[in-house]
C-alpha cells in the first residue's frame, strides 16, 4: 500500500470538525484542517483506486 494525499474542500469554518470526523474514518492516516484554497489535507494508506471510492459527503 502507498501514502494518498487527498485535498478536500468543506463548508465554511468547517474544516476542524471536517477533519474531526474524517480521521475516525479507516484507512486515514491523519486528517489536517487548514485554510486556504483548500480545507484539509487528508493522508491515507490507500492504493489510488481505493481512494477513488474515498467520499464524504
């Protein structure tokens, strides 16, 4: 298995608890609220496929 990295986008002041959420997801490794042009950083030991199948909604 590699190292993702996926950029996610959340509603506004949102991104704390966005990452909140998705660092009790399996297969994430950590999730990282920042603020710019996007809202986390999420690192995942997943192959690229399975990060295609990677939603939150």
């Amino acid at each position: 298995m590699g190292t993702c990295y996926l950029l996610l986008t959340c509603a506004v002041n949102k991104n704390i608890e966005t990452a909140n959420i998705i660092r009790k997801l399996p297969g994430v490794e950590e999730a990282i609220p920042v603020t710019g042009a996007y809202d986390c950083i999420v690192k995942t030991e997943m192959i690229s496929d399975d990060v295609k199948k990677f939603r939150v909604i």
